[in-house]
C-alpha cells in the first residue's frame, strides 16, 4: 500500500467515530472489536479486514494478493464488493445465522 494513498484517504465515518466520552483506550477497543466483526462478515466471501490502527483506514484483501486502502465503514463494503468473487450481502440470511451461531 502506497503511503500517500493511505494518508490523503477521505476523513473518518461517523460508526467509526467513539462514542461520547470516550477515552483513546475505550476507542480502540471498539475499533478493534468493529474491525473483528466486519472480518467475520466478509470471512465467507474470501475477504479478510485489517487495520493499521491510525486514522479511518482499513484494507480490505483478497485470497489471490488484491486488496484495497478503505477510508471508513462505506468505503469497506465498496471494497469488499470489488473484491468479492460474488456479491457481499451483509443481510443474508445464512451469514446472519452463522455469524449468530459464533457469538452464541
């Protein structure tokens, strides 16, 4: 990933702004724990998530080497669809039963 590409990405997303009075510690916990739940999403499409853990960036990649710098949550779901080898529905029933069953 190119550095400028990573850094002159678009400014955060309101879902990944913390809540209110929330210390950095609290913040990034939520971040981590909203990075761990769109990877369990996109797992079944061959996508893994990563986040470097500074600014609005994640990077969404692919099972053959592809993966793309996503500024913010509408930015990933873009990415995953242009990466997905079929389209990612995020209400699918399956999915939601699966994702259901981990969390059980």
């Amino acid at each position: 990933m190119c550095v400028l590409c990573y850094e002159l990405a678009p400014e955060e997303h309101w879902a990944d702004v913390s809540p209110d009075g929330a210390t950095s510690a609290t913040a990034r916990a939520a971040r981590h724990r909203r990075t761990r739940l769109i990877s369990a999403v996109l797992a079944p499409y061959g996508l893994t998530v990563s986040d470097p853990g500074t600014g609005p960036h994640r990077v969404v990649a692919n099972r053959k080497g592809a993966g793309e710098v996503a500024a913010g949550l509408p930015a990933t779901w873009a990415a995953a669809d242009r990466l997905s080898p079929r389209p990612v529905d995020v209400l699918d029933p399956a999915l939601l039963d699966a994702l259901a069953g981990d969390v059980a």
